[in-house]
C-alpha cells in the first residue's frame, strides 16, 4: 500500500499558514471540501481534534501525522502539506514540525489505517523523505519524492 498511490496530487496544500494546530487541522479539512474530497466536514474536523485530544500526532524529524477514524470514508484520504517555517505540533522530539500527512480512515476498516500509517512511519525512519519534501517547491516534486522514495524501501 503505497502513499503516492493514494495522496492525490490536488490534496498536497502549499498555501496553509496557520496560527495553531488547531487552525491547521482546520485548514486542512477546509481544503479537502472545497477539493470535493469531504463532505461531512465538522464531524471530520471533530474527530481529527478528539484524536488530537488524545495525544500529539508530531512525530519526529520534523514530521506528524494527525489522523481520525470517520463514518462516511469509504476509501482513505490522504492530504499532505509543508510548513516552511515549522510550527509547534507537540512532537515527540519537541522540535518545530514542517510536513504534515493528514489521514481520515474508515471505521468500518480501521486495519487499513493501521498499515497506512506503519507504512509512513517506516517511510520516514529509512529515508530522508521528510528532509526532501521540507525543501520542494511544488506538488509535482512532492509526489515524485514520494514515488522514489516508496520504491526505494519495497
């Protein structure tokens, strides 16, 4: 199950700014609506800060993966976006967070979320993945990088 088969290239968002955690959360379920991705977007929004509530999705290296289990999602939905000048997430290591994969799964399938993210985490322990997507400059780059990095760890 690889990433770049399911992020599509209209749910990688260079253009967020936010203030917070929160505000990003928002942003980022804003942006899969109005890409028609989403339907039920305050019961997503909801879910994703319960899950929050719960305990930091930062990671380390600069990466988090703030997901939610949701009624409604049939398929996963992937979304992804970079904060240049990196932002308080609550990571485990404490440093600033500069990409972040949104994830919304099935709660009728929760193994697929699962998989999904050991796979991510595993992605982002034997590469430099996160390095390189911190420095692109558009989706296309974005998406290659995670194309050649994917094919890297088969």
């Amino acid at each position: 199950m690889k990433i770049c088969h399911l992020l599509k290239k209209e749910h990688i968002f260079l253009h967020m700014n936010p203030s917070d955690k929160n505000q990003l959360l928002k942003e980022f379920v804003v942006s899969l609506k109005k890409a028609e991705s989403i339907k039920n977007d305050d019961v997503i929004l909801e879910a994703l800060l319960k899950r929050e509530g719960l305990g930091s999705t930062g990671l380390e290296k600069g990466f988090a993966v703030p997901h939610a289990l949701v009624d409604g999602i049939t398929e996963p939905v992937i979304a992804l976006s970079v904060i240049k000048a990196g932002m308080d997430f609550n990571a485990a290591d404490n440093m600033p967070t500069y990409v972040f994969m949104l994830l919304l799964g099935s709660k009728k399938n929760p193994g697929s979320q699962l998989k999904i993210l050991a796979h991510v985490c595993r992605l982002v322990k034997e590469t430099k993945i996160i390095e390189d997507i911190k420095n692109a400059v558009s989706s296309e780059e974005i998406y290659k990088i995670l194309e050649c990095n994917e094919n890297t760890i088969e």
